[in-house]
C-alpha cells in the first residue's frame, strides 16, 4: 500500500466520523465511545449513532491481535459439576484449534452483569460462549462493533435465528423420562422442572406433559414443582412433594441431575429407599450420576459435544465460514438402578 493511499484512506476515516458527529449532533469522542463499544454512553445517544454508522456504511477495522487467540466463556458459576463438565468440552476444542480460554463468573443464569462486556471488549477474544445468558440489544451491539461472535449454550429465551446458539433436545428428553416412569407403571409422577423462565424448563415440562397425554392421564398441577437446577433447590422441591404421605408421588422426574442429588436427600430426611419406595430420574448425565447411590437413571445431554460445537462456531463465524446458526443436540436414556417397575398391587 502506498502512503498516498494510507493518507487517502485515513482522511476518508475521519471525514466519515465528522459527518456522523455532524449529522447527530453528538462529539467525535461520543462517537468513537460507540465506535469502540465504551459502557459510558446513554442508551438513546448510543441508538442514534449506531444507526448514523450503520447509515453510512461506515465499519470498524479491527486488526488482528495475539488476543484473536482467545475463547472467552461467561458462566454463572462454577460450583457445580455441570459447569466444570461444559468447560471441559469448550477447554478441548479450543485446544484443537491452537486457542487458550479465558473464563469469566458473572451475573445469574439468565444474564451476565454489565461489567462483563467492558471487560469483554478490552480482552478482544476472538468470540464468547455464553452459558445460560442472552444479551441486550445494547450489548450485542457492543460486541458486533467489535466484531466479537458470541454463540448462547443452552439459551433461557427462545434466541433469534440470527444469533448462535446450541442446546440439547429438551422437550424429547422430558418425555422420554416421562414415558420411561409410565412404562414401569407409575402415574403419580411428580417433576422439579427449572425456573420457569427459561426455555428448557419449559421444553422438559412440555414432554412431561406430552407422555401423559399418550397415556390418558391428566396432568395434575400438584405434581409440579418450580426448581432453581441446583441441589438445595432440588432437596425443598423435592421435600414438598414427598412430605406429604397420602399424596406422594411413587416417582419423580427432576430437571437436572443436581436436583436428583437433592431429591435423595429428601427421600433419605422421609426414610424413604431409591427406587424401592420411590424413581427417580434425572437431566444431563454428569459424571456423578452414574456413582450415585442407587446409579442414578437420566437423560443425557451431550454437554461435553455441545460445548465443543459452540466454541466451532464463534471460530467458523470469526474465519468468515458459512454456518448453521443454530444447533440442536439429540437426547437419550440412560438406565441404572433408581427406577423399578411397580407391582400391579401396589399404588401407582
């Protein structure tokens, strides 16, 4: 490149940024604050840039940096066996492709707080897997002005066909647990599903519903429990549904391994004996599952594979392949020891 060209496209740059702060009324160091995606700019002056960049056709030039060689993965926290399962698949892949990881324990399950994207934006990684989060329009143009792909595992909302996601095959795996129960002969089936606002809960909670249905049996609200995913969580839920001798259900289908521990314990506090006296299957397959006592009986969700496939994609995206932007990841049974068929004589 000549440097009468470097001259030429350096003052054509700048025109463009003085146009915009002319045409919005704003300064070029609010402009260049949107530009580079700062946290200090009011939402609604942050609009009416975006949109004058957009209008102009003007886009950031990011150059590439050792930072490109950075997966970042935001997650809630990691004191479960779940999360350390799901950074072990994004650890491996990025690892396959030359790439370290930086992790980042931020904001709740369904959002990760407003400091997380300052210091996103200061690490430039080459794109972020979100676990469990979904971003404001604010951030996500944060990140996009950045040129920062972002791919959601396990979205709480339904994500939009433009953005990245992977998840499992929720509503197949809350019926094939369902139909498992039915199969054993149990109808009082109770479920610990996870927060309510989160599409998975609800997915899991729909094949419940729907392997009732093949069967005829009406679905009782009774039977219903609101978790949180987490092993207290599935020990309170698990205590209200069982406390009560005369309406315990004969088995129980929580919303996440975690909350299978919990309903153990539960069961336990009652003197009541896995599968014995009660089922009990679980979501997600962790490591621990299997070394429960009784083996815990669940379905799996490949979370190892779908963290792996995150992490390809925010790559594929960043190296200008073509995609498909969202995954979905098949279910399947895992049968152990928690779950017993009932005799016809007894309660079911």
């Amino acid at each position: 490149m000549t440097a009468h060209t470097r001259n030429h496209r350096a003052s054509s740059k700048s025109t463009q940024l003085s146009d915009i702060a002319e045409r919005t009324g704003y300064s070029m160091a609010t402009v260049s604050k949107v530009l580079n995606g700062r946290s200090d700019v009011a939402a609604d002056t942050r609009r009416i840039i975006e949109d004058a960049l957009k209008e102009s056709g003007y886009t950031k030039r990011v150059s590439t940096t050792k930072n490109r060689r950075i997966i970042e993965a935001v997650f809630q926290n990691f004191d479960n066996i779940w999360s350390l399962e799901v950074l072990r698949g994004i650890v491996h892949e990025a690892r396959v492709h030359g790439m370290s990881v930086v992790t980042t324990e931020s904001g709740d399950r369904t959002h990760p707080d407003s400091q997380w994207v300052d210091g996103v934006l200061r690490r430039q990684p080459i794109g972020v897997v979100l676990v469990f989060s979904n971003l404001t329009e604010s951030e996500k143009s944060r990140l996009q002005a950045c040129n920062i792909d972002y791919v959601t595992l396990d979205p709480s909302g339904d994500p939009s066909p433009d953005n990245l996601s992977v998840q499992a095959d929720n509503w197949t795996g809350g019926l094939i647990a369902t139909r498992h129960l039915l199969s054993l002969g149990h109808t009082r089936i109770g479920i610990i599903t996870g927060p309510n606002s989160m599409m998975c809960s609800k997915a899991r909670l729909d094949g419940y519903k729907a392997a009732l249905e093949e069967r005829d049996i009406p679905f009782d609200p009774d039977l219903v429990r609101e978790g949180d995913f987490t092993t207290a969580g599935g020990y309170l839920q698990g205590l209200s549904l069982l406390k009560n001798s005369t309406k315990r259900p004969t088995a129980i289908f929580a919303g996440t391994d975690l909350q299978s521990m919990g309903v153990y314990e539960a069961a336990r506090m009652l003197d009541l004996k896995i599968p014995e006296q009660l089922s009990v299957v679980g979501f997600d397959d962790v490591q621990t599952a299997a070394y429960m006592g009784p083996a815990l009986t669940t379905v799996r969700q490949p979370l190892q594979d779908m963290a792996a496939a995150a992490v390809r994609m925010v790559i594929d995206k960043a190296h200008g392949k073509s995609i498909q932007n969202r995954a979905i990841y098949p279910t399947s049974l895992i049968l152990r020891d928690s779950t017993r068929p009932l005799d016809p004589s007894e309660p079911h």
